[in-house]
C-alpha cells in the first residue's frame, strides 16, 4: 500500500497487488471504508482504511479500574465488583454488567477478564453462587453453581450501592441498563435469564426477567434441554442482543455445541467469535486441566481477547456506540488476528 497526500483533509490509499482480490468490503460509521483480504493469502488480514475521522481503537476506554468486595444483601452472596476510574464521573455513567461464574470456579479467577470488561465502561459485578443440587447418582452436592435468580438479585444490589453515598460506585451507575455475562454454567443461565424461563438446572422456580437485562455476551456455553442431550431448542431471546464466544481447542463445550446454540438464536442482532487456540478455560486467570484440551494460544492473550469482545459488544448495546458496534459486526473479524466472527444484524 501506498500513501499520498490527496488535500489538507484527505488521505489516498493505493492497493498492493496483495489486495487485488478483496474478500470483504465495508463502510463504517464514520465512513471508513474497509478492504480485507483475510483468508484469501496464507498468513494475512490486512485491513486498508480510508476515512476523514480517527481510526476506532478497539482498545480499552479506561486505563485504571478498581475493585472492592461486597455482599448481595437478597441472597448473602460475596462479590466482587470491578470499575473503571473516571477522569469527570457523571450521573449514570457505567451500566452494570453480571458476571455469571462457570460450574465450581471461584469468581476471583475471573478477576483479568472482569477487569478487562470494567476498561470499556462498565460496572462487573462476578459474586460467588454456592448452591446444593443433585447429582447424576441422585446424591446431592454443594458448590459455586451459577442460576438465573442472581439477575435480579444483583441488579437490587447495585441499586442499593449506587443511592449509597459511602459506596465507590456512589451516583455512577446506570440501574437501568444491565448486561449478562458467562462462562460454561454461566453461560447457560444467562441464555436462560434472557428467555425470561425457570429451568430447573439454572434457577429455583422464581425468576422474572428484569426490563433493565439489555444484552448478553457467553464464553463456552451451549444451550440444550435436558443439558449435555444434544438437543438444542430454539432460543427465544426476545430482540435482546446475544452473543457467543467459543474457543476452537475448547472440548467441554465444543465449536459445534456452541455454533449450534447460536444457529438456534431467534433474533438478530447476534454474533458468534471464536478465538483461535483457546480451551474451556480461556477466560480465566489460569488454565485448568478440567479441560483436557491444552490450549495453544497463551492464557494472557486469550483473556484479552475474549474480554475485549465481550466489553465491544455490551458498549454496542448499553451505551449504542456505533464505533463498537461496526466493529463487532463488520470488522473486527478482520482486524482481529486471534478471532473468526459471524454475525446477524
């Protein structure tokens, strides 16, 4: 590619031969135009870009966030809430995003990932759910089991902190607006809180979906009745934007669980992002052998990859950034080298 001054405003860009033969053409909310050739050469995905306005950094918003512990007053639960640090905090800045933890896994192993979301404007809420069910055997068994209840016991909770004039999050909450978070078991109660249904594996019979849940965005979930029986039902999300991120070397939930769960989602916007060389575990701190497929791209990168889509696309829906949205729908699939998108929107 070659650049040369067209005017004081503009930039025109000449394509190398490598781009001859495009797979994707774009515009973008600013007037971007985006040319990608990913997929087409072995080992490439440039993205050429043309536009009168400052490229979309998909970067986090915010450099520093900050976390405190509390305790979700309607069901005792501890809970760890991430925020960003806001140079000029405003009323009803940050909509509140429910972090919903996979089977057995303690909400701080969540902590580089709910950081990561908190960067792009929210306020993470990743509470610990202790819970007694019954096994295959028909003994029962305690442990950290997400369910859908905590949808609208957490957004209380945070209606209760953000009136709380010696709560860090004092007047910079926005009640309204609430996204769904999860991972594996996470996953599948939040895609159940979206439904507005009580399944007996994710909730205690008591669930009303709340006008505040906006959206929701999962990591190695799949949908099926009775769980692990192949059958996958249609998702009826009710216009609520709903997405899915799966990892390619995940064998818990696996590519073809997840991508069947998103085929059955009724109504757009929707979007399926794998990450290239991720197991089950991707989205925590560290790997775990619970997933006997090692992954191969480093914990590190996968952490930010998948929390980086996951805070695009809730500022996509809760906040309507257009920038974001173009992004995860359009482009992001072509700038990112770590993911493959396929969307509806």
């Amino acid at each position: 590619m070659t650049e040369t001054a067209a005017s004081s405003s503009r930039t025109c860009l000449t394509l190398t031969d490598a781009l001859l033969n495009p797979t994707k053409l774009e515009l973008g909310a600013e007037g971007d135009i985006y040319i990608s050739n990913k997929g087409f050469d072995a080992g490439q995905g440039e993205i050429l870009r043309s536009s009168h306005e400052k490229p979309f950094d998909p970067n986090p918003i915010y450099d520093q966030v900050k976390c405190y512990t509390t305790t979700i007053v309607a069901d005792g639960d501890p809970a760890d809430v991430y925020y960003p640090v806001l140079p000029n905090p405003t009323e009803d800045q940050l909509p509140i995003a429910l972090m919903l933890q996979g089977g057995l896994v303690d909400k701080a192993d969540y902590s580089n990932y709910a950081k990561e979301v908190a960067s792009y404007g929210f306020v993470v809420v990743v509470p610990n759910n202790e819970r007694t069910l019954t096994g295959p055997d028909g003994q029962p068994f305690t442990g950290l089991l997400a369910d859908s209840d905590q949808v609208n016991d957490v957004l209380a909770q945070m209606k209760l902190e953000d009136a709380d004039a010696s709560s860090p999050i004092f007047e910079i909450v926005d009640t309204s607006k609430l996204g769904v978070l999860g991972h594996s078991l996470g996953g599948y109660a939040g895609l159940a809180a979206i439904q507005n249904i009580n399944d007996p594996a994710v909730s205690s019979g008591n669930y009303t979906r709340p006008i505040e849940l906006k959206a929701g965005i999962f990591y190695g979930a799949s949908f099926q009745t009775p769980p692990n029986s192949g059958v996958f039902p249609a998702i009826d999300n009710q216009d609520i934007p709903t997405g899915l991120i799966a990892g390619t070397l995940d064998s818990v939930a696996d590519l073809g669980e997840v991508a069947s769960t998103y085929v059955k989602i009724q109504d757009p916007p929707k979007a399926l992002i794998t990450v290239e060389g991720a197991n089950h575990y991707g989205i925590t701190n560290q790997d775990s052998d619970r997933d006997p497929s090692r992954p191969i791209l480093d914990q590190t990168t996968a952490n930010g990859a998948i929390g980086r889509w996951s805070g695009l696309f809730l500022r996509s829906h809760l906040l309507g950034d257009q920038r974001a949205f173009d992004y995860v729908y359009k482009t992001g699939g072509d700038l990112d080298p770590n993911v493959n998108v396929t969307s509806v929107r």
